[in-house]
C-alpha cells in the first residue's frame, strides 16, 4: 500500500493533514485522479486543478496493449 500524505505545518484551524492510500498497481491515469482529490480537499479551485491537471483527451490515458508488448517483448 503507498501514501501519499500533506501535513499542514500552522496552528490553522483548517485540516492539518491529509492523507490517501491507494494500491501500488494503478496506472498513471489513476494517480493524476488521487492528485486532483488531493487538491480539491486543500482547497483549491476548479478551475485551477482543471489547468494544473488537464484531463485526457480520447481516452489517451487507456493502456495501449501493443506498445507494452513492444516494451516487454
């Protein structure tokens, strides 16, 4: 299981941690949606995740099979 975890470092009365647990096996697609949770419960706007975290186009975030085969093979 990995983390990925913000601890806040002021006596706000804001969360002073987050933190995510998630399975090792997920594909980058996946830890870009972590992020973007990550993100929106810090509090940031849509708009500025949508820019810093644009969302994939065509379903390009899909495992191409064939290339992996290429990879590994």
């Amino acid at each position: 299981m990995d983390k990925l975890v913000y601890h806040r470092c002021d006596d706000s009365k804001e969360p002073q941690k987050i933190d995510f647990e998630f399975k090792r096996e997920i594909t980058a697609y996946e830890f870009r949606n972590i992020c973007v949770r990550m993100a929106s419960a810090l509090g940031y706007s849509n708009g500025s995740i949508e820019n810093a975290f644009p969302k994939p186009k065509d379903n390009e975030h899909e495992v191409d099979k064939r290339q992996l085969k290429l990879l590994f093979d």
